[in-house]
C-alpha cells in the first residue's frame, strides 16, 4: 500500500535542525559507507543531505528492496538505512533476506518506520532489525545513531582482520614447527645406523604449542634424543621453537652429557626467557655399544621405559626445575639398560589433559599400563619387540589422528624401540 | 575459576577450582594485575577445587610468586591433590612456594 508522505511521515524542517545538530554532533568517518533504502525521493533526498552534512561521503541509494540487496552486495556498507512500506519487496522481507546472507550477518540494520506497534517493531528485530529511528525523523538523532553503529561496524570489521591476519601467521608458523621436526628420511637413516626403531605422531595445537623434538647421531654407537615443551602458547611459542632448534643444533655438537646439556640450557634460559615462559625438556644418549639409555630431565612429564624380555614397563624420574626458573638449577643424569627390544616412549602432557574420542590418559601411570599391555601382548605371543612397537604406536596414532576437534595443546608422541630385525 | 577471600589482615586466600588452561587465562593476567596492590603478609593458593593445570597457568603461578617475593610477600600452596599434585611435583614446585 503506498502510503501518503504528509500524512504518516513527515519530513522535518532541515533548517530548524541544521544548526542545533552542529555543536556537539559527532560525525561519520570519511570511509564509511552507508545504504539508504527508500522509495519515497523526497526522502532519499533527505536522507542524503542529512548524511552528508554529517560526513558521509559514500551514500548509496536503493529505491527497492530488491536493488538494495544488489547495491548491499556489491557495495558491502556500514549501515544499512531502512524504510519499511516499498513496492516490490517491503523492509521486512528485505531485512529477513539480508540476514540470510552470511555477508551482512553482522551490518547494522536501522529502521525507519513511523508505527508505533510494538508487535510490529518486535517482528522487526525479530527478522534481524538492529535499531529504529522514528519517523519524523529528527536529523540530530540518525546522525547519533548512524555513528553509534558505524563505529561498531567498523571495530568488528578491524578486529575481524586482525583475527583473519594472526590466523594466517598462526598457520604459517604452524607449518614451520613442523619443518623443525626430523623428518622422515632423517629418522630412517638413523634408524637403520643405529638399528633403532624411531616412529613419531605430531599434531599442532590450533593455536601453536611450544612442542619440538630431534634425535641426532653423535657417533657411530650413540645418538642423542631430545623432546621438549615451552609453556607458552601463540606467537611466544613459535619464537622460543625457533631459538631453541638453533641452539640445540650447535650444542649437540659439543655437549654429548644430558645432564651438561640442561645446565647450560638453563642458565642461558634463566637470563633470556621471562619465567612464566619455562620449559620442559627431556634429553637421552643412546649407547648401542654398551647398551645404555642415559637421560637427565627438566620436568618433562615421564617416559615409560619397557624392557621386552621381561615385559616390564615403568616411569622414568624426571623430578627436576623446568628451564629458565631457577638460577644454577642442577639436573640429575641417570643410565638405564637399553638392549635389544627394550623401549622408550616419550609424550606430551597434552596426552593426558585432552579429552580423546578413542581413549582417555588419565595419568601418566594409565600410560605406562597401555605400554605394558602391547609388549605383554607381544612377548606372550611370541612376537619380536619391534611388532609391540608398531602396535602401540599405531593405537597412539589413531587415537590422536582420527580425533577431529581442535586441540588446545600440541600433542607429540615418540616411540623408540632398540630393533635388530630393521 | 579463581576467587580470592581475605582470612585475616596478613593473608589472602586464592582459591582456583575446575580447570585451568587457556579459557582461564585472562582472569589469571587480570588476578596478577591485582596483586600488585596487596598488602597483605601472605598469599595462600588453595587448590582443594583445582582438577587440573595446564604447563602456561603454571607460568603465571611462578610469576605472581616472583612478583610477590620482590614485595616481601609470602607465597604459599595448599590443598594440592591428584593430577595437580603430580605435574606440581614432577617440577618441583615444592622447593618454589611454601606447600602448607
């Protein structure tokens, strides 16, 4: 129904308020963009020269409901100005069609209207209306509410491409913890040198852990495993990865004692790292000579050491300071057996905060008995270690694999079993 | 979910429940925002409701202690119980704070 202008809404006197806006009226910011949506000219007109004597200097004009879903697309605005009695397509299902497009789920919808029913004003906000001004419209008030909803547009529109920027240098930095890790064809070398059975699972947290791990050969009977945790997570983490993997790269070089290798970490970690960014490190020398797993830990969580020809597993000691907590922080250095079939499994502590889909780690000790069961299962049959390792490690892996929801931690599982069969 | 409770003039309980990880680190940044004011002789941690810890709520626990170390502020734990006390004691958090 085409409603007559004089009698149901008004055009207010501009020069009565042309002034009387002036001295306080906030203005629109030179970028925004504004969508005006009304067939009646005398308003577009209005509307126009209100807005733009507050500043606007991007209007677009609809006189449909169907050209302003056009112009909305092609235009993306601020705001979107909305009368409600249009022929072809009223406001209402103009609103309810804008809203279905996920482009303007968020673009304040201000609706101008001259009903005072509430039901129908309900019904509005209903179909996804932000905001009302009412007809007379009185120019002080669009112009205030205009901004007021600009200015939200515009915040959620910044803090969207922030989050869109860090998202993809989350991504990227994501991919380069993962360039950090051994690759395969390095593990492979170094399992077939030091007849070693080395298979790991690694998968990022959603927003960057602070998880690595490395194995180098020292020499032709030793090699030297390492699996490390910082505390932090985001942009901190990936720092700390990257500064830990170059000195680890050099120090490996010179520094074959895991006990050595933690005091000098600390001690350049006590001066660098703020303490709330600590770390968790376990490192071990495998002797394959003389049939030696030596380790020192800072914290780590504890690996489960299993000796197949007795089937028995239990946790590492790793008691210790966390790097970069305490000023000359000794570390202890132990040496355990490590011959043919004997096993070592080292894991994040993620494992056991996250809630899994297959099977849930409630403690350390719930992982130790996982172990047990696989070279239980082995050896009664048996089974050569190295079909223990490849059970245990494929139930890991499908566990931490086949889990879909984000993770909030990196999850980094390694087993390593002494194998003569490789 | 951290709350903290003044026992007396000298001392400020803190007691954290549930779990805390990252859904609960800004109250921890906000709750290191507010120590810097205490006045107080002591600050007790009471983690009887606390389930689990993750490794960067640890992180800001060590901070808040050399924050209120530097102040002449004792720091203290208590209460700690189950996978708590075994990540706290795998770091040896006992010979960091005062473990009543």
């Amino acid at each position: 129904m085409s409603l007559s202008l004089q009698e149901h809404h008004p055009l207010p006197s501009l020069k009565k308020h042309r002034f009387a806006a002036a001295a306080n009226a906030k203005t629109i910011p030179d970028n925004a963009r504004i969508l005006v949506v009304d067939d009646d000219k005398l308003y577009q007109h209005f509307l126009s020269l209100t807005l733009r004597k507050a500043g606007a200097k991007h209007l677009f004009i609809a006189e449909t409901g169907v050209e302003a879903l056009t112009l909305a697309r092609l235009h993306r605005p601020h705001l979107i100005i909305l009368d409600i009695n249009m022929p072809e397509m009223d406001g209402f299902e103009c609103c309810a069609q804008l809203r279905k497009d996920p482009l303007f789920l968020h673009t304040p919808i201000l609706v101008q209207t001259a009903t005072q029913d509430e039901d129908n004003r309900a019904h509005m906000f209903n179909l996804g209306a932000s905001d009302f001004v009412r007809k007379p419209i009185n120019p002080s008030e669009l112009i205030a509410r205009s901004c007021v909803h600009i200015e939200h547009t515009m915040l959620l529109e910044h803090t969207q491409a922030s989050v869109r920027f860090l998202q993809k240098d989350l991504l990227i930095a994501k991919e380069m913890q993962l360039s950090l890790l051994p690759s395969a064809h390095k593990v492979a070398d170094l399992s077939t040198q030091h007849q070693i059975a080395v298979s790991n699972c690694f998968k990022n947290s959603h927003d960057l852990g602070g998880d690595i791990w490395d194995i180098h050969t020292i020499d032709a009977h030793r090699c030297m495993l390492y699996h490390c945790d910082f505390s932090a997570h985001g942009i901190a983490s990936a720092i700390n990865i990257f500064r830990f993997h170059t000195i680890m790269l050099e120090l490996v070089k010179t520094i074959q004692s895991p006990k050595e290798m933690l005091e000098h970490l600390n001690a350049i970690y006590f001066e660098t790292l703020p303490v709330d960014q600590f770390t968790k490190l376990f490192v071990a020398v495998i002797d394959t000579q003389h049939n030696t797993l030596t380790y020192s830990a800072a914290g780590s969580t504890r690996p489960v050491y299993t000796r197949f020809n007795t089937s028995k597993s239990l946790l590492l000691n790793t008691r210790s300071f966390p790097l970069g907590i305490v000023a000359d922080a000794s570390y202890t250095e132990h040496s355990v057996d490590f011959s043919q079939g004997d096993s070592l499994l080292l894991y994040s502590d993620a494992l056991m905060s996250h809630s899994w889909q297959r099977q849930d780690f409630e403690d350390d000790n719930s992982i130790c008995q996982f172990v047990n069961y696989h070279f239980e299962n082995a050896r009664s049959k048996n089974l050569p270690a190295s079909s223990a390792h490849t059970s245990l490690f494929q139930s890991f892996q499908h566990t931490i694999e086949h889990h879909e929801q984000p993770l909030h931690d990196d999850v980094n599982i390694i087993v390593l079993t002494r194998n003569s069969d490789i | 979910m951290i709350f903290t409770q003044q026992i007396d003039n000298n001392t400020l309980e803190v007691r954290l429940s549930g779990q805390l990880d990252r859904a609960n680190h800004d109250e921890l940044y906000i709750f290191f925002d507010y120590i810097q004011d205490l006045k107080v002789h002591t600050v007790r941690f009471n983690f009887s409701q606390l389930e689990r810890i993750d490794s960067a709520s640890l992180g800001y626990l060590i901070l808040a202690r050399q924050e209120l170390l530097s102040r002449g502020i004792a720091a203290q734990l208590t209460n700690i119980k189950g996978q708590v006390w075994k990540s706290l004691n795998l770091m040896m958090f006992d010979k960091l704070f005062d473990i009543v």
